[in-house]
C-alpha cells in the first residue's frame, strides 16, 4: 500500500530546495512589482492605476509565455528523467520561437492601438492618460521577457534552477535604483514620474536577457545549447510539443486574458477598486511565493520520475505532495493575515483604498488555501505528469463558465458592492479542489510523452 509521506529521503531533499530557490526568485520578481506600487503610489495614484491597467495587460503575455515555458518543462524533464539531452536543445528551440512571435503580436497590438486596448480595463481618462505614456514605452520589454522566461524554462526542465534567482536580483536592483531615480528626479535625473517606471522596467528586462544567454553560452553543463539547434527545425518535437503544450498555451492565455477580464470588471466600479485590486494582488503574490515555487518543482519531480518511467514512486510522491500543498496554504493565509496592515502603512494612499485594500486581503487569506492545493496538484502533478489537457478544461469551464458570467451580473446587472464582486472572482479557488482531489488521486494523468 502507498505511503501518505514518502521514505524517499531524496524527494523531500529536492522538493524542498527546489521549491525554496523558485520561491526565492518569485519573491524577489514580486518584491520589484511591489516597490513599484509603492513608489508610484507615493508619487500620484492615478499614475498606481495606470501602471496596474498596463501590468495587466502584459499579465496577458506573460500568462502566455508561461504556458508555452510550462510546455518546455513537461516535455523536457520527461526527456531529463531519460538522460536524452538533444531533445530538449530542440524542445527549447521551439518554444523560443513561439516566445517571440507572441510578444511582437502584443506588442504592435499595444504600440498601435494603446488608447482603445486601455479603454477596455476604465473609463477614467486621467488613469488612461497615465497608462499610455507607461505602456508606449514598456512595450518594448515584451521581446526581452519572452527570451528570458522561455529560457528560464528550459532550465528549469533539466533542475537548474538557481540562475533564475541570479536574473532576479539583478532586475531587482535595476529597477528598483532606476524607480527611484527616475520617477522622482534624484540625481539630477529629470522627474519622469510613470515615464521613468516604464524605463527603468525595459533597462531590467535587457539586463535579464542579458544574463541568461551569458549563462546558456558560457556557464550551463547539462543542456549545452548550440545555435544550430536553435536554427532547426524539428517537426516530429514541433508536432508533440502542440500535442502537449497547445493546452498549456491555451490554459495559462485563457487564465490571464480572465485576469484582464477581472480587472477590467473592478475597473469600471471605479479607480479605488483599481488601487485596492492592485495592492492587495501585489501583497498576494509576494506571500504566495512558496506555493507557486512548490507547483513549478512538483511538476519538475513528477515528470523527471514519470521519465524514469518509475510508476510506483510517481504515485508516492503524489501523496506526499497534496499534504504538504495544503500545510503550505494554511501558513500562508496566517501569514497574510498577521502582515497585511504592517504593509499598507507604506502605501500613500487614501483611507476608502486602504479599508477596501483590507477587505479584499481578507479574502484572499481564506482562498490562498484552495489556490495552495489544487492549483499546485493539477499544474504541478496533474500537468507534470503528462496531463496537459485537463487544466485547460478544467480553468475554461470555472473561469468562463461560473466565475465570470457572475461577477458581471454582480456588478453590473445588481450593482453589488466590490466586496462582495471580489468574492465571487475568487470563489473558483475553493471549487476547484472538489475536482482536484479525485483527479489526483485516480492516476489516470501519467503520461509518457517521450520517443
């Protein structure tokens, strides 16, 4: 009979490293997006709602650009739990290229047409005003991101994990120097205000790019990337990466293009629920770090495992995982309830923000449970397994089936509060877990996916 904790001494000795060095570099991404918010907040908060309206629509990419990475690490550490490392030189190819053409699709979307994508999200013209001088210029990062996020990805699928902390600090001092320069004119740099945000982001997207192909061409030991790979074209790997990773693509656009939809529905019950939305997403994602981390490694684990084509100790890790997935939520609503109030004594902003700001992490604290389990149990071990089509329609169906359709009815048909539309948008987080458990549990989702 499988053991609810695995004996495997290996396992938690990779889970946990992995899961603390992902986690590391996903609380330091987030700890740029919260100086950001804090300094912009500071100077003007319409420049806060602009910049929060643009991240938005870059959280389109990005979503993207996640999935089609998603899509590299399933593949690639079946092919590492193998040994067999030509595949994944190709596999990262394809999913660079990919990287690329979805990032000059959003960026001439956004360059030539900023002012009718902006109205989407609100009808407040001083928020838009703002929003477009930010977005003409951070645009441009769009390219630099995919490039390294793809990259990242790829060694990711081969457990190379580190340089991505390495990326983040650097963007972390750049960007957060260059804010402080640039929006407030120190130095004897002009006062840029969200113009200075926006370069100071496109100076660290370059620096991050920068790095990774420094480190692919002169550091990496396990993938030993070459340009003719990258110039090949493999249709055989082309035909089952679309196999595996359309549906990855296809769920994480889905999820941030619902993410946009979100904030487009907050946004038009007015620029505080913007700012509130905002900050307590920020807060959120810098606390949720650990559960992100902890997905990312699961389905490092299990598709290395899956490779190894060792059935029996996919299942024991399994186990193992949803436990320690739920443990991990539970401390992290503690968390984010004892340090929400401590945090938005930095914001400069009015006291309807902050009580609103409150209540929304209030919310939060209670789903961060549900969002802790199943969105690490189906990404992490559902997904990593081989599974890449159940996440898709298991999101399509919560999302723009229940979620949604909702929440607009809340707000614009019965004229709810924001409060009571913020539950409904988190509400999935608890549902889904009544799917998550059986389908985890029922091991129909191992896959091999190599040749």
């Amino acid at each position: 009979m499988t053991k609810i904790f695995t004996r495997d001494r290996s396992f938690y000795k990779d889970f946990f490293s992995m899961t603390f060095i992902l986690a590391l570099q996903n609380l330091i991404t987030c700890a740029v997006n919260l100086a950001d918010n804090i300094m912009l907040g500071s100077y003007m908060e319409t420049a806060l709602s602009g910049a929060a309206i643009v991240n938005q629509i870059q959280f389109i990419l990005q979503m993207v650009t996640m999935g089609i990475g998603e899509g590299i690490v399933v593949l690639a550490s079946q092919y590492w739990g193998k040994k067999d490392i030509e595949p994944i030189r190709r596999i990262f190819s394809i999913g660079l290229k990919l990287g690329l053409l979805s990032g000059a699709v959003l960026w001439a979307a956004v360059f030539f047409f900023p002012v009718p994508i902006l109205s989407l999200f609100t009808n407040d013209q001083a928020v838009i005003q703002q929003a477009e001088q930010y977005l003409r210029i951070v645009c441009f990062s769009y390219f630099f991101f995919c490039i390294t996020n793809t990259a990242i990805c790829a060694l990711r699928g081969v457990e190379t994990v580190r340089i991505g902390v390495v990326v983040s600090v650097i963007a972390l001092f750049v960007n957060i120097g260059l804010n402080y320069i640039l929006i407030f004119g120190k130095l004897g740099a002009p006062q840029l205000g969200i113009r200075g945000a926006a370069i100071a982001t496109l100076t660290a997207r370059i620096m991050e790019t920068a790095v990774v192909i420094i480190y692919l061409i002169f550091f990496d030991k396990k993938i030993h990337m070459r340009l003719q790979s990258l110039l090949h074209f493999d249709r055989q790997l082309f035909g089952d990466y679309i196999r595996v990773g359309s549906f990855v693509i296809m769920s994480s656009l889905i999820w941030g293009v619902a993410m946009a939809v979100q904030t487009a529905i907050l946004g038009h019950l007015g620029s505080i629920a913007i700012s509130a939305n905002s900050i307590a997403t920020t807060i959120f994602q810098v606390l949720t770090v650990v559960t992100y981390g902890s997905a990312s490694a699961a389905a490092v684990l299990i598709g290395r495992t899956v490779g190894e084509d060792n059935i029996p100790k996919v299942k024991e890790y399994a186990y193992t995982m949803q436990v320690l997935f739920v443990i991990i939520g539970v401390i992290t609503g503690i968390l984010l309830f004892l340090v929400k109030e401590p945090i938005l004594n930095f914001y400069s902003i009015s006291p309807e923000t902050r009580k609103m700001t409150s209540d929304f992490i209030n919310v939060l604290c209670i789903t961060v449970v549900g969002t802790s389990y199943q969105c690490s149990a189906l990404t992490g071990i559902v997904r990593g397994g081989g599974d890449t089509r159940f996440v898709f329609f298991n999101d399509s169906i919560f999302m723009w089936g229940m979620v949604l359709p909702l929440s607009a009815l809340a707000a614009f048909v019965f004229h709810w509060s924001p409060l009571a539309v913020f539950w409904i948008l988190k509400s999935d987080q608890i549902t889904k877990c009544l799917v998550a458990l059986p389908k985890v549990n029922r091991f129909r989702w191992i896959r091999q996916l190599t040749r």
